[in-house]
C-alpha cells in the first residue's frame, strides 16, 4: 500500500527569491520535455517491447536547474571585531560561528554536455557543467549591533555570494529497462565575493568592504536519469562540492567606539539537487545482443517471497507576491520558491506464510516554502518538518505484519510497494505491529492521498482536523488491526505520540500519553452508475503533552506573561484532543472519479503533530486522459475550506505560534484554497505534475494573500 504521509520545517529563515532566472527555469525546466506533436497513449519513441536496458553511449547536452533546492554551507566563523569573538544574536554563540550557513538557498541554473561509454548495462562517461547561482549568504554575525540597542535595525556585516561556478565529472552507472543510475566525482571551481557592510557610525551611508575568492575543490554525487523519448531525458542530479578548509579574511574596519578590525573565516560546501533536461543527437539504442521483437521482460521480477521497490520524488514550488501588510515569525514570505527531494526504498520479506517483514529507508532534502509554515492546509505534501539541506537518512518504516486467513473466497495480490505477492483470504485480520505512518491505513482515497502523484495540498490528500500522531517525518510507532471482508472493514491502531507538540521523539509512556484510531470501511456500488466506490468513518482521540488555548490566553491577557508563547511553555500538561473524519470516493466512470472530505477536532488544545485546523472540508474530481488519447495521465481539481475554534483564533490573535502559522496578529477569516494539477505520464513509469494552488487567507489571515502557487513534480517508480 503506498500512502505519504509528510510533515512540516519549522525553522525561520529567509527563503530564496523567486526572482532569479534560475528559479523560472527549475519551476519550468520539465515543459521542455514534452512534445508538440505525435504523442498518442505510448508518449514515448523508444520500441515498446525494451530489452532490459538500453544503450546511452555517445555525446549529450542539457539544462538543469532548481529553485530553493541548493543549500550553500559557507560555514563562517569565528567572527571577531578589533579582537573581539562577535556573538550570533539569532543562535546565542558567543564564538560567532554560525552553522545557520547549512540552510541558505538558491535558485541554480545552467547547461552541461558530456560523453558516455557502455559495455553491457554497465556505463562510465565524462561530463562538465556551469551553472549560475544567486547564493547570497549572511554570516551569523549579521546581527551585530555594535553600540546599538535589540530593536534597531541589524546590519549585515558579513556576507558572500558566488554567481558562477563549474564541475568536471567522471560517471559510473547502470543501465535497466529506460532508467540510469550513476555515481559522479571531480573537480569543482567557483569565484566568490565575500563582503563586509557596516555602519558609518554617524546614521550615514554604509561602507562596503569586498575580498573575491576563487576555489578549487571537489565534488561528489549521484544521478538518475529517465529516457522519455528516443533522444530526450528527465532526470534529477545531486551533487555535495566542498572547496576546501577555512581560510581567513580581513575585512576592512568598522567605525565607533565598540568597532575595529573585521576578520573572519569561511570555508565553502554546498550540497545541490538538479532538476535536468538531456539531449542524446545520436539518440538510444538497443545493446547489439537486444532482439527488437523479443517479448517484454517482466516489470519486477522478484520472487514470491521478497520484494523490492523505489521511489525519487522531486518538487519545485514558488510563490509570488502577495498583499502582506505585516510578517510575523511563521508567516508565508512572499517572492520565493524552494524545492524538497525524497528517495525511498521499499523492501519486503515473506518470514512465513501469512508472515512478513517490512523496511523503508528514506533520503530526504530540502524545505517547503517558508521552511513549511504560513499556510494551515500547506501545499506541498512532500514538505517535512524534519526538513534538510543535505540529503538525510531516515528508517521511516519496518514492521511486522501477519495475516490470519478465515476461510472462504481468496484474492491474489501482486507484488507492489511495502507487499510480497501472495494469495491470501479475502476475509481476513491483520495485525501489524513496528514503525509506519497512520496514513498507510487510515483515511485512504483513491484520488486524493498520495501527494507525490495527486492533489499535494494537505487538505486535500488528508482529513487535516486529524492530528494523527507522528514524529517530525509523519511516523509513529504502535499496534494496527484490521478485520477485512467483502463489503466492509474495520480497523484500529494504538500509537505513540511526540513528547510535545513539533517534536522528533516520541513518548515512551504509551499506557499514559498514546494516540487511538478507528475506522469503518464501507464498499457499495451506485446502481445508477454501476461504478464502486466507498465511505470511510474515523473517530480518533490522543494524550499528549500540550496547552490550552483559553488558558494561555487569559494567563497572558491577565499579565502573568509578557509573551503567549512563554505561557504555552510553562503550562504544558497531558490534555486530549478528539474528533472524527468522514471520506468518500466515488468513481463516475471509468475514467471520472470525485472525492470528498470533513473533518473537526474539539479545538480546545495544541495540535502535537499534523497542522493547525479545527475543522476541514474539501473535495474534487479526478480525469483520466482516455478521452484525449492519453489513458496515463491524470487532471485533478480541487478545493478546500480550513476553520479553527473561537479560542484558536484568540491565541493566534494574541501573537501564539502553532505548528505551521503565526502572523503575531489575527483578522480571521476561514483559509479556503483550490488546486489545480495535471499528471504528465512521460513513461510508464516517469510522471512529471504540473500544479498551481490559490490560498485565500492563508493562516486565517484576512490582511494577507490571497496566495498564487505554482509548482513542478517529477515522480519516478521503480
């Protein structure tokens, strides 16, 4: 079963600009790939019956780029003025040093060529590449306030930005059915400006200082490319560049009695994913052993007890300006794009009969827009809280599962992601114990839960008043049970809950603080329609560690605290949230599905894990392209209303911070949205998703937006 479930950044930092022509080409650079003419249900020229690879020898060229999907550690510090080590007033670090440089952004573009050798599916090549960047990175003693009190304005004094820099690479891959995958190495250069700014004392103009530094470094990295058509690739390309240790730079003087010298050391990492579009003029070919009229080689072919899959998901999303009288500490920042990566492995063992054994590792990179805060339903569903800026390795799930077959009529199921082909009951109890997301059970629907292939707003692939328990990824640990037959199923769950709310760790006191589900599945088929479709009830309650808003309000209003949020701090104690979701899916036709959503939680105490919503209501429809002669291909459409109760609205307005939002005021309004996307089948197993978004009143806030999204999403299987 695949189910996403994906959480939420919290950190505050700026975001990359929109502006920069490398953000166009990123958010842009997939509507290259698709022809004009000639398409029909095989978008592809390659011969329909592949070898098990293909032969991808000889010159190619290309574009590549990302938006927000560069994350440039220029790691300075210590920083010292007249001698002096000049603390970071964001981190509290007396010594200057700032490691804030491992989140900085970009937008990254450029074009690259090279040459391949393959013998048998085994491949190695050379390629070299430049590309221009907006890294522009404050050091973290940009808040120095030298002689000046907390509220005047920050200064900039150190920052660094490099506009150009190239690689030259040797690649080692590997060839099967239209897929490459490969390692690189080599060398990498760039040309970097590192910049003092600093007051003249006086209230005058600032000075300027300016060093530029060429580098010579190297770099390390891995691919995978997907032939789309008989010339034409998609692919995605990280690459880490370290140019070498930390070198020390004088930097002019700054004026004033508190001032002196400026000195500071920098050394210059960076870790990147590429979006790229190549161009093979010789084109593919079959390997000289290949029989063109051979048949198909089998999809996956495994045993029937092991089974191993793969996915790469790759979203790029932007946001452009909006009305935005005021910002607070969580509010969606106007002007930027960002972009997140996830690569997941999907590895099953059948123990015994009715026995399996379940392991998910899991890359991650990158950060939603804002760092995933501002908008209540978020619009990238890929977006993690425990975001990253270098690709990070995470066990998102292993579990047991056993099946207690009762008798009767049987099913096959094929092999397929986290499911060892079998045969099994179709009355049946299932019990799963170990580490999984609750979306892989609950709330399900064919048209609007998987946001790296549907809708990626969270309102509309979820019941989003739920606060399923999860860790910062969307994981839990507990007990599933599910009694299955024909016309309906029942399912529960016992899980662990984050110590508190926005937390990695869960609570170990599972018999004091835990999280409960239940859902009854019903199976039904509209005589009208002769077409299935099904209606899923949920009621969920959760203990966990978190503050009541009437209570911090009152606290804070009434003087016992100056700020809302020292009041949520100080008065966290075990509460419970309850509510219930309702879901529908329904298919028209064949071709024509809608869906619909509610949702609501008492909304009496924090939300722990998921978003800020008290109640929720959405719903849509889903095409397939049949009538168009592309039976692969999706269009979704979408919308969506978010509310919150009287005493959220109060601890918003008051300056509180939730999980995702906090303007640190509140003209409330329900946050209403509507998505749009269309899923491009490129190959059958290579989607490329274009999508735009409007939120209206994002985080309740009728002074701000309403919002325009516009996003990318290249989406792989294997």
């Amino acid at each position: 079963m695949r189910a996403v479930t994906r959480m939420r950044g919290r950190a505050v930092r700026g975001p990359g600009r929109l502006r920069h022509p490398g953000a166009l080409l990123a958010i842009l650079l997939p509507a290259a790939a698709i022809p004009t003419a000639g398409w029909a249900a095989d978008p592809a020229a390659l011969p329909s019956n592949l070898p098990a690879y293909i032969d991808w020898s000889g010159p190619y060229l290309g574009l590549q780029g990302s938006a927000g999907a560069s994350f440039g550690a220029l790691n300075f510090g210590p920083t010292t003025v007249g001698g002096r080590a000049i603390p970071d007033f964001r981190t509290g670090d007396a010594t200057g040093r700032s490691d804030r440089g491992r989140e900085a952004t970009t937008a990254v573009g450029g074009v690259f060529g090279g040459w391949n050798w393959q013998r048998g599916p085994w491949l190695y090549g050379i390629e070299a590449d430049v590309s221009a960047a907006n890294l522009k990175r404050p050091v973290g003693s940009n808040a120095l306030r030298l002689g000046y009190e907390e509220a005047d304005p920050v200064f900039d004094v150190i920052r660094a930005k490099t506009d150009f820099y190239g690689l030259l690479r040797g690649r080692v891959g590997y060839s099967f059915d239209r897929a490459l995958v490969y390692a690189t190495f080599g060398l990498a250069g760039a040309s970097t400006r590192i910049l003092a700014t600093y007051p003249d004392g006086a209230g005058g103009p600032a000075a300027t200082a300016r060093r530029d530094e060429a580098s010579l470094g190297f770099t390390l990295g891995a691919g995978l490319q997907y032939a789309i058509t008989d010339r034409i690739a998609l692919g995605l390309d990280y690459r880490y560049i370290d140019y070498g240790e930390s070198r020390r730079f004088d930097l002019g003087t700054v004026p004033g009695p508190a001032g002196g010298a400026v000195s500071t050391r920098a050394a210059f990492t960076s870790n990147q994913m590429l979006a790229r579009l190549s161009w093979y003029p010789e084109g593919f070919r079959l390997p000289p052993e290949a029989d063109a009229t051979a048949p198909n080689v089998p999809d996956n072919d495994v045993s029937d007890r092991f089974t191993l899959h793969g996915q790469t998901t790759f979203v790029n999303q932007g946001v452009t300006g909006f009305r935005a009288p005021y910002r607070g500490e969580q509010s969606l920042v106007p002007h930027q794009a960002q972009a997140t990566t996830t690569a997941t492995a999907f590895i099953g063992f059948k123990l015994l009969e009715g026995t399996e054994l379940y392991y998910n590792p899991e890359f991650s990179q990158g950060f939603g827009l804002s760092r995933t805060l501002g908008v209540a339903g978020f619009v990238n569903g890929e977006a993690q809280k425990a975001g990253a800026p270098f690709p990070k390795l995470r066990s998102n799930r292993y579990f047991i599962r056993q099946t207690f077959g009762l008798g009767g009529e049987t099913e096959d199921v094929p092999d397929g992601i986290n499911q060892v082909a079998t045969r099994r009951d179709i009355e049946r109890i299932t019990v799963v114990a170990g580490k999984f997301a609750l979306g892989d059970f609950f709330d399900g629907n064919v048209y609007a839960h998987d946001p790296r292939i549907d809708f990626m707003n969270w309102s509309l692939w979820a019941a989003s008043a739920w606060d399923f328990p999860a860790n910062l990824p969307g994981f839990t640990q507990g007990v599933y049970v599910e009694y299955n037959r024909k016309e309906f199923a029942i399912r529960a769950a016992y899980t662990q809950v984050p110590k508190e709310p926005s937390s990695d760790v869960l609570d170990p006191r599972v018999f004091e603080r835990a999280g409960a589900v239940v859902e009854l599945e019903t199976r039904h088929t509209l005589p009208v329609l002769d077409q299935p479709g099904r209606v899923r009830l949920g009621a969920f309650t959760n203990v966990t560690n978190t503050a009541n808003y009437r209570q911090v309000v009152g606290l804070t209003l009434g003087g016992a605290f100056a700020d809302i949020n020292d009041a949520v701090q100080a008065t966290r104690r075990p509460r419970r949230k309850s509510g219930f979701y309702v879901n529908l899916e329904q298919a028209v036709t064949d071709d024509v599905g809608v869906f619909a959503r509610a949702s609501a939680n008492d909304g009496r105490n924090e939300s722990a894990s998921f978003t800020d919503i008290d109640a929720s209501l959405s719903g849509g429809v889903s095409i397939k392209g049949a009538a168009w002669d592309r039976p692969l291909d999706t269009i979704g459409l979408g919308a969506t209303m978010n509310a919150i109760s009287r005493d959220h609205r109060a601890f918003f307005a008051n300056g509180g911070l939730g999980l995702l939002i906090g303007d640190g005021r509140l003209t409330y309004a329900p946050e209403r949205a509507v998505e749009a996307y269309y899923a491009l089948s490129l190959a059958k197993f290579f989607t490329v998703t274009f999508d735009y978004q409007l939120v209206s009143n994002p985080a309740y806030n009728r002074d701000r937006g309403p919002a325009h999204f516009f996003g990318t999403r290249l989406h792989a299987d294997f």
